[in-house]
C-alpha cells in the first residue's frame, strides 16, 4: 500500500503517552516538491507527530516510510543523514557555540573525518573542514545578512529571538535534507519578521529544492505557502485538502471554535 | 564608613577573627612561625596573623549595589573599614587567646593538639597574654588597612601593589628552589636570599618592584596593549611558532636548571597533567562527568608491570605472574594505550544512556570496582593483589635511565605530555570536537541534527582512557613497584580537582592545575601534611570566585555567564516593554508596534 512516489508517508501511526493518545491511526503523506502545513488546536499531536517521524519517539502502531524505506526504529541521527532536517518549536540552538559553528554541526552527518584524519590534519580532513566551513556559510547566507559576516564569530546566545529561530533553520538547511520540518517557525515572530519568514519558507521549496512540512498557527502564513494543509485534532487527522477546503470544513471550525450550544 | 553598614563590618571582623582562630587550632602558626619570608621578621607565620584581616577587610570593601547602583567604596573609607573591622577581628583572636591563656593550655590542648605555651608565646610576642596582644590586635589592623588599600585603591595602584606582594610571598616560599636555578645559571644568589632562609629585604624589594612592574606594564590603557599583543600573535604565524619553540627550550633545560628534587616533583605533577588532559576529553569535551578514573590510572600502571616482565610479590620472594610478557616498554605503552581505548569501550557501553549525576554515580562505582579488583586475592595470580608487584621496566634507553633518575623520568613524562596535548588540541578543534560540543550543550538536540550521541560517547571514553592509562603507565616506570594503595578514589578526586580548577575545557588549565595541586605541595613540602586543607580551600575558593577555571575555555566561561545574559535579557525586554506602553499611552493609539530591534 505504501506508494513509492510520495517522500514521506505515515500509515496508522499510533503514539500514546499512558493513557493519552496523543496520536492515533494518523495517515497522511507528502509529496516531493510541496509544503504541507499541519495545523490543529494546542495538543493535537502536531509536536508528537514531528518527533515520531524524527525518531525522538517510538510510535507505538504504524509504519513511517521515507522515499520508501521504514524509518521506524531508528535513532534521530539515522533519520536526519536519511535526509529528514527539522526545528523544535521553543528555539534548541547550541548556545554557547558560535553562529557558524551551530551551522557547522550541521554538516557533521554530511561528513567522516575521524580521529586520525583530525590529529595529523591529513588533506582530506583540511578540504572537508573547508567544505564544511563553506556549507555551513551557505546555509546562513540564505537568511540574507542576519547571521552573517561578524556574526558568525559570535556566540549563538547573543542573538536576537527572531535571528535565534533563523540559524535553527539554517543549521537544518545545512544538514543537505530533501525534507525540512518546521515546527512553528513563526511562534513569538513580529508581523513583519512573520512575513519575511513566509517568503523563507516558499525560497526553500524554490530555490533550494526542498519539500517542506511546517505545523503553524498564523493562519496567514499556513494560506500564503500551502500546497496542501492537514488539520489535527486528538491526534486524529480530521480534515486535508486546500487551505480553502480545510478552513471551511465543519470539523475544523468545530475543533477550534467549538459547536454551537444547542437549545 | 557610611557607604558600608556598621553589621557587615563587624561581621566581616569577627570571620577574619574565626579564621585565624581557625588557623590557630589546626597548628599553622606553630608548623611556620619560623619559616621567614624576607628578613627575620615577616614570617609565614606572621603573615598568617595578618592575612585573616586582610581577606575580611577586602571582601568587605567589595563594591556594592545600592537602590540598583553600584558603588566602589571610597578610599579613604575603604581604609577606615578595614582598620575598624580589622580591630574588632584582632579583639576576638586576643579573647580567644586570653580565654586559652586563663582556661589552661594544657586543658585545651586534650582536644586541640596544636594549642601548646610556644603557640601563645608565638601570638603573643613572646610579651605574654596580656602585654603581647595589642601588638597582635596591631598587626592586624595593619592587615585590615592593606586589606581595604587592595581593594579600594585606584586601580593602576592597587593591581601592581597586590600583584608585588603576592610575588614576595610566593618567591619567599619558593626560598629552596630559587637560589639553586640561580647558582645554576652562574648568577650570584646571596643578595637575593639569605643563606638557607628566606629573601634579604634588598631581594624582596627587587621582587616587589619587578612584579608590580611587570603587572603595572601588562595592564598598561586598561588592557589595550595586552589586547593589541594578543591580537597580533593571532594574526603572526612566526610569533606564534617563536613563542612556541621558546617555550619547548624552556622545557628542555627545566630539569638541568633545577636538579634532581624538582625535576622529581615535575615528573610527578606531568602524571597527572596526562590524567587529567585524558580526563578532559570526557569532561571537559564531551561533558560526561567520570568519577572513576583512576580505573585507566591502574589498568595502564598494572598492564605495563605485566607487559613488561615485572615479578609478583609474594611471601616467599618473587613469581612471575599468570599472563606476562617481557616487552620493550616502548613497544609496550602502545599496546596498554590501545587496550585501555578498549576498556575505556568497556565502561562507556553501559552508562551510555545516563546522564549527570546517575552518570558520576556510576562511573564512582566502576572505579571502585577496578580499585578493589587490584587488592583482591582473585587478582593475585595476575597481578599480585594485597602485595602487589614490583621489577617494572626502566625503560632504559641511549643510556636514559627513567626510574632511577627524575631529570631522565622528566624527558620521557614531557614527551608523553606533549603528545596528549597536542592529540586533545589538534581533535577540540575537528569536526570530533564539534561533535563533542554539540552533544555536551544538548545531547537530544545534537543527536536530532545527525550526530551519532553513543558513537562519540564511546570515542571521548576510549581516548580519555587511552591517556590517562599512558599516566599509569609512566607513574609504573617512575617509581618501579606497584601496590593497590596507588589506585585509590583519591586518584579520581585529585585528577578531577586538576581539570576543574584548571578550567574544564582548557589545555593550559590543566597544566596549571597540576602544577597548583601537586607541584606546589611537592615543592614546599611544609605543607604536605596540609595538603587536604589545601585542595579543598583551593576547590571552594575557586567554585566561588572563578568557576570557570584558572584559565577557562572561552566557550565554559560562556556557559556560566548564560545565566546573567539571561536575566539581562529579560530586563532589556521588559524595559522595551514599558517604554513601548509609554509610547502608546500619550498618543491613544493602539496600532503602535514595537520597532524591530534590527
């Protein structure tokens, strides 16, 4: 059942925490090239399904199959050098490492150099070093000037809150992923750092190729970049479809405003 | 006086007046009143009179923030402060004396062995109580001015004159090494040091004036030459390469400089220089907190003994143990080093999934296990358990002899050193110490952007056991015979106080933080039977004044700074906050949005 055209695909995948089902019978799926929004109210499973499919939980039912292989089971750094990249949704930089170095981390799956290489600075260890160095400048130029030149010196704790949620998606670029998760980017954002973000998320998929899974809650964002939007609810998906479709389906109006009184 | 409260004063006095109390009853004052300085006069256990009040009156001079200000204290309060709370010290020590005096010695003496007639006497000026303590109360408040004058003096002032006073006292203590590096170098000592005792005044002078000087030079514009001089050393391979070969040459001739007893004393702190580089990696790196080290430490010791054809000992002479090899040692250490990486493996795998202090736990009980392993009876046939074992290699060769001789030993630790630090500094600054650092900030965040967690876990354990089991292998060759009361937890504790106060993180600190822990107590053996009292005054003072080590890694210090940019942070925003209302508030609209602080 599993389609080999579709990059990611959750088939009944079932997460629960005790007694909660955070997820369950979840199927959903994205394709190459597109940006899939996951919207629903707080606690339907929209963080829960990120770190099941990045491998920070285990699901408890179901298959998770990325470009047609099961990654269920594996450890997150299996699954991000499989080519899944992601942000957390309060900002998880290294604070203390520098701009570019945070950037750097991110090629290490990309990379091999091993402790022979890095004591005698052999020539291969020297050239990949400097790819790295310029991959991960790369990554950081795509968000213009803010984290580059003197920047990139600086610890990444010295950073503004906005430029903080930047060089956690330019770290994610710099890991080379065909899918980018992005997990409220927007959250604690001004309008207009919103705006700018909105046009970040569509250049990935442009410029740089990239599929793109983001959960959101400005529903002006989620209009402006969607292909297509799945909405969450109890850890069910309830509705899918256009942003339009989505906005107008009754159980999403439901979930987020509630029904009617009756009588 | 009125910018510090009358109760901090006092408080502050009475503390200085505990402490030497304190001093008094643990038998410094006796162990060093004779031990002099400069002249026959200042003492180390004069200083130790003074020094109490010094260290109340300076921390009570401190800065203080006053309705969100902070304020220095003026000098001329700072040394009115000083002398008051100096005197209200120096009255409670002479109480205190008074009270022994009337309450009888001898009486005291039943629980405080170091409360003897010569301590009185010593305290007291040999004037008796009560005639002798007003000198004592004087000397004190002397303290308590210089106390406040360090403190509160100009800065260009202060810095060189605290920097010159504590270059006498160092370069006094130092009296037995000193001359001998002068005789050595073929320079004339006796102007600097009186013969068998401590520096002449002419040669305290010198010390002071060049000491501060020198301070004075390095703090020239606030720091802005020295800013410019480690700029342009950044920026000037040659220099870099200069200073480094200056250093080598400095290394290389150290032992013929200072004889035999030193040299001794520098092989020793380079064993744990080698723990504790080994131990950095696991700490300091990969910030996997291992408080069973010394298990690397007997394993490399035990295996050269065993690699190398050392005897058991055993009640009736010698035997030779079940598993030996009588290998060249330096064919040896390779193979110890590499099977240490394994046991490092060994004892990764099953802590891989704990963290802090489960992890310190465990590693505590792992170390334990290896040291009760050496002592036991099932140990024996192995490596000779209770009685263990002696006939460890020399190592002789072209004609070095590193056992019997320290300046050879010291050769061989510095070779072995430098091989350690060059290994730790080339890899903090590969794709491997990023990995490490990753992992050390946020283990779950570093494993979610492709970073193997067990596998570089496993790596900072098999490298930081390789070194360290090469200091075990070299403490085997230095002193020929092994027995189990060398492996004990104290190892883990001393090589972990190394680091720490070093600087986690930091090569040069670890250096520094041998030579302070271990070179210093072997330098001026006075002070061994303080040693503990030592290490753990250092610990504390360092924890408190200076977490981040002596000389701390960059990124550490940032670590233990994150707290403070935090809170600022929080009271930058809050002030934006505020203003942003302030802004709406005049002109009734609501549509105002804070600028973008961009």
């Amino acid at each position: 059942m599993s389609d080999p055209e579709h990059l990611l695909e959750l088939t009944d995948v079932a997460k629960h925490f005790g007694g909660l089902y955070a997820l369950s019978g979840l199927t959903f799926h994205v394709d190459p090239g597109e940006i899939v929004s996951v919207i629903g109210p707080n606690g339907a499973g929209k963080s829960t399904m990120f770190n099941v499919v990045t491998g920070l939980y285990e699901p408890d039912d179901g298959d998770i199959r990325f470009r047609g292989a099961n990654v269920v089971g594996l450890a997150p750094n299996q699954i991000t050098k499989l080519g899944i990249a992601r942000t957390f949704q309060t900002v998880h930089l290294f604070p203390n490492m520098t701009i570019l170095e945070n950037a750097m981390v991110g090629q290490h799956c990309r990379t091999k150099s091993g402790v022979v290489g890095s004591v005698f600075r052999l020539p291969g260890t020297r050239r990949e070093e400097e790819r790295i160095r310029t991959r991960a400048r790369e990554s950081l130029g795509f968000f213009g000037t803010r984290l580059a030149g003197y920047r990139e010196e600086q610890p990444a704790s010295a950073l503004s809150y906005a430029n903080r949620r930047r060089l956690e998606m330019a770290r994610a670029l710099a890991t080379d992923p065909a899918l980018v998760m992005l997990d409220e980017p927007t959250a604690g954002m001004n309008p207009r750092e919103t705006l700018e973000l909105r046009d970040h998320i569509v250049r990935m998929r442009d410029e740089l190729g990239l599929t793109v899974l983001v959960i959101e809650h400005d529903m002006r964002v989620v209009k402006g970049v969607s292909d297509r939007v799945v909405a969450l609810d109890y850890g069910r998906k309830i509705a899918e479809g256009t942003y339009d479709e989505v906005a107008n389906d009754p159980q999403v109006i439901e979930a987020y405003l509630g029904t009617k009184a009756v009588g | 006086m009125g910018e510090v409260p009358t109760r901090s004063i006092v408080r502050a006095g009475l503390l200085g007046g505990a402490g030497a109390i304190y001093v008094a009853l643990v038998g410094l004052y006796t162990k060093f009143a004779d031990l002099e300085l400069v002249g026959e006069q200042i003492t180390l256990g004069r200083v130790l009179i003074v020094a109490p009040a010094f260290v109340a009156a300076f921390a009570v001079t401190r800065p203080r923030v006053v309705a969100g200000v902070r304020r220095s204290v003026e000098l001329r309060s700072g040394l009115a402060v000083g002398a008051v709370s100096a005197l209200v010290g120096g009255a409670f020590f002479s109480v205190a004396i008074w009270f022994a005096d009337w309450f009888g010695v001898d009486r005291i003496r039943e629980v405080f062995v170091a409360v003897t007639e010569p301590l009185i006497d010593f305290l007291t000026f040999d004037k008796g109580v009560p005639a002798g303590l007003p000198i004592l109360i004087g000397l004190c408040v002397v303290g308590g001015v210089v106390g406040g004058f360090a403190r509160t003096a100009p800065v260009a002032i202060r810095r060189p004159a605290t920097a010159g006073l504590l270059a006498v006292i160092l370069f006094g203590l130092l009296q037995r090494i000193v001359p001998i590096v002068f005789v050595e170098l073929g320079f004339e000592a006796d102007w600097l040091y009186a013969r068998g005792s401590g520096l002449t005044f002419l040669g305290g002078l010198v010390v002071f004036v060049i000491a501060a000087g020198a301070n004075a030079a390095w703090n020239r514009d606030e720091g802005r030459s020295r800013e410019r001089v480690r700029k342009s050393m950044q920026q000037a391979p040659a220099a870099r390469l200069g200073l480094l070969v200056a250093i080598l040459a400095i290394l290389a001739i150290l032992p013929l400089l200072l004889g035999t007893v030193i040299s001794e004393v520098l092989g020793q702190v380079m064993i744990y220089v080698l723990l504790g580089l080994g131990l950095n990696i696991v700490v300091g790196y990969a910030g996997l907190l291992d408080l069973g080290y010394v298990a690397f430490f007997a394993f490399g010791a035990y295996t050269t003994g065993v690699l190398t054809g050392a005897f058991l000992n055993t009640t009736t002479g010698a035997a030779t143990p079940a598993l030996s090899a009588d290998l060249n040692f330096f064919v040896a250490v390779w193979i110890v080093a590499l099977l240490a990486a394994g046991v490092g493996l060994l004892i990764g795998a099953p802590v891989l999934r704990l963290r802090g202090d489960y992890l310190a736990i465990v590693t505590l009980g792992l170390g334990e296990i290896v040291s009760v392993i050496t002592a036991s009876k099932w140990a024996q046939p192995l490596i000779g358990g209770p009685q263990g074992m002696r006939g460890v290699t020399k190592a002789e060769v072209f004609g070095l002899n590193f056992q019997d001789n320290p300046q050879h030993f010291y050769y061989l630790a510095l070779a072995f050193v430098l091989l350690a630090a060059f290994v730790s500094w080339r890899l903090s600054r590969s794709r491997i110490g990023r990995a490490w650092n990753a992992m050390r900030e946020d283990e779950q965040v570093a494993d979610a952007m492709g970073i193997s967690t067990t596998k570089f876990k496993l790596l900072a354990f098999a490298l930081g056991g390789a070194i360290g089991s090469l200091g075990g292998a070299l403490f085997a060759v230095s002193i020929g015979s092994l027995t189990p009361a060398s492996f004990e937890i104290t190892v883990s504790i001393t090589a972990l106080a190394v680091v720490i106060i070093g600087g986690l993180g930091s090569i040069p600190g670890v250096v520094v933080g041998a030579l302070v822990l271990l070179g210093l107590p072997g330098l001026l053996r006075e002070f061994e039977e303080y040693r503990a009292l030592i290490y753990g005054g250092a610990l504390v003072a360092i924890m408190i004044l200076r977490p981040q080590g002596l000389i701390p890694n960059v990124r550490r210090s940032r670590e233990l700074a994150e707290e403070e940019v935090t809170q600022d942070a929080w009271a930058t925003k809050a002030g934006a906050e505020s203003e942003a209302v302030a802004a709406v508030l005049p002109g009734g609209s609501l549509g105002v949005e804070k600028e973008d602080l961009e």
